[in-house]
C-alpha cells in the first residue's frame, strides 16, 4: 500500500478485550515510524459526533504530519475543518465523504483507522455516519487504507442493515482466542518489566499449569487474562504464596470468564461472512486472522 499501488478497507474484529486497539494502535506507530499520513480516531460512547471528531483529527493530524505551514496549507483541510463546525447529525454524507476521501487521496500514502465503531450503533448518526464511509470506500485511490475495528456481532449488523458498504470491505480479520502459548508469551512480557531478579523462569510465579488454567478460565481473551492474573497475584500474595499453581488459579477464577466480577463479557459473536473477493491486504500483514502472540494483545 505504501507504493500506492492498492487502495484497500479492512476491518478488525472480535470480542471485548481481543485485541483489536492494539492491532489498530500498532498500525498508526508503524506508519508514523515511515512518516505516511495517518488519522487515528476513538469512537466512544461518550463521543458527541463521529463526523466532528473525526474531521478534528484530520486537522491534528495535518498539524502533526507538518502539512500545515505559516503561509498555507493543504486544500482538503478548509472542507475538513467546514465539517467540525457541523451542529447536526442529519449531514450532506455526500459533501463530509467527499471532504474526507479528498484529504486521504490528496496525502496518499494514507492510513484512516477508526476504533470501536460499534459504539455508533445507538447513535442518532449511526446510518449517516456508515453511508459517509461507503462513499469514501468507493472514491479512495491506490495508497489509501481505511482500517476499522468493532465487535463481530456489529459486522453482522451491517451486512444486514447497510449491505452495501459491508461489500466494499476487502478483508475481515477474526482475532481468534489466545492458546497456552501465546497466553504465557504475554505474561512473560508483562511480568519482564517487573522483574527484580534476573534468572527466573519468565512466567514466574506461575508455572506451566497456572497458565493453562488462567488461559482457561479467561477464554482465550487476553484482557481477561491480565484481569485474572493480577486477581491471583493479589491473592497469592495475601497468603504469602511463593508461587501459584493451578489449584490457586482455579481457587481464584471461576472456569466461566462471565463469572468474573467486574469483567464484562461482549455478546455472542456473530458468523463472520464470506471475504469479498477484492485488493490484497495491505502491508503490515501481521494482523491476519488472529493474534500474534505479546505483540498483538
């Protein structure tokens, strides 16, 4: 993509805790390292508007990529900057997908990642703010990736409810659950930098059979899993325990992860469609269909 030969839409999906920000997050530090424009974007629930707080973050963006000089700045930025003095959700989608895909297309290589877009999906802006998105979809040009993340069951809903732009998405990324392998991997990174003395086993204090039994008892998410090893921690340390063993796991962690107190647990996840045939991925390609271990939690 960086040779801007592809232009490409991929989306990132899982459950809560899978590591779908992370992968996103990664993505804007490998092309900040490159120096190719980016635009980054959180959509919360709290966020009053996504078309006016994305169009902020062109802005910022723009500032931070040096786009913007004493004596000047790009053309798209005056469309863009129209769109944060938007007042209502019921926008031209015509005139903000336009203003977007002139700035992405204009400063190409571009990467636009949006995060946790199911936060829309109770919005008064939700139908708008997707048919934005599909437009942008079909007027973006080679050296253009549009990434975003959400919760599988959130992509069943648009290939339902807005069919058209679930077909213009090129790849689907299933973050699938961590193995035992991958779960000791992360804590070893974790527990690293929190070493006070070298030449211990890098899980340590949990051994093989602690980690099986958190990995189990978290399902695989590696949100949860943290959650669980630092409830056994405490709790080892509260019994003055030197090591745990899965029998302090299974004391501690209910077997079901939506047994845990204060961990939420997302919706069942939806059937992942068929990939639409289309551009291949693009660079970096460590996101395919599942985690990679410490990096990708």
């Amino acid at each position: 993509m960086y040779d801007k030969e592809n232009r490409a839409v991929v989306v990132v999906i899982g459950e809560l805790g899978a590591g779908k920000t992370e992968r996103l997050r990664v993505t804007a530090a490998e092309a900040k390292e490159q120096h190719v424009f980016c635009v980054y974007f959180d959509i919360t629930e709290k966020t009053p508007s996504a078309l006016r707080g994305l169009a902020q973050e062109f802005r910022k963006s723009a500032q931070e990529f040096g786009l913007v000089k004493t004596f000047g700045a790009p053309s798209w930025l005056r469309p863009i900057q129209s769109l944060e003095k938007l007042k209502e959700e019921n926008y031209d989608t015509a005139e903000a997908s336009h203003a977007i895909a002139q700035a992405l297309n204009e400063s190409a290589p571009a990467l636009l990642l949006l995060n946790d877009v199911h936060n829309l999906i109770d919005s008064r802006e939700v139908d708008s703010f997707v048919k934005v998105l599909q437009v942008v979809a079909d007027s973006i040009k080679p050296g253009v990736l549009v990434m975003f993340s959400c919760y599988t069951s959130y992509l069943a809903w648009l290939t339902v409810n807005h069919s058209a732009f679930a077909q213009r998405i090129n790849r689907k990324f299933l973050l699938r659950r961590f193995s035992d392998d991958e779960a000791a991997l992360l804590l070893a990174k974790k527990l690293l930098a929190k070493r006070v003395v070298e030449d211990l086993d890098p899980t340590y204090p949990f051994d093989s059979e602690a980690v099986s039994a958190l990995n189990m008892a978290a399902g695989g998410n590696p949100r949860r899993l943290l959650e669980l090893a630092d409830l056994t921690i405490e709790y080892a340390l509260a019994h003055r325990a030197y090591r745990v063993d899965a029998d302090t796991v299974r004391t501690v962690a209910p077997s079901s992860p939506d047994k845990v107190p204060g961990i939420t647990v997302s919706p069942p996840a939806a059937p992942v469609v068929a990939l639409r045939p289309g551009t291949a991925p693009p660079k970096p390609n460590y996101l395919e269909t599942g985690s990679t271990g410490v990096r990708g939690t």
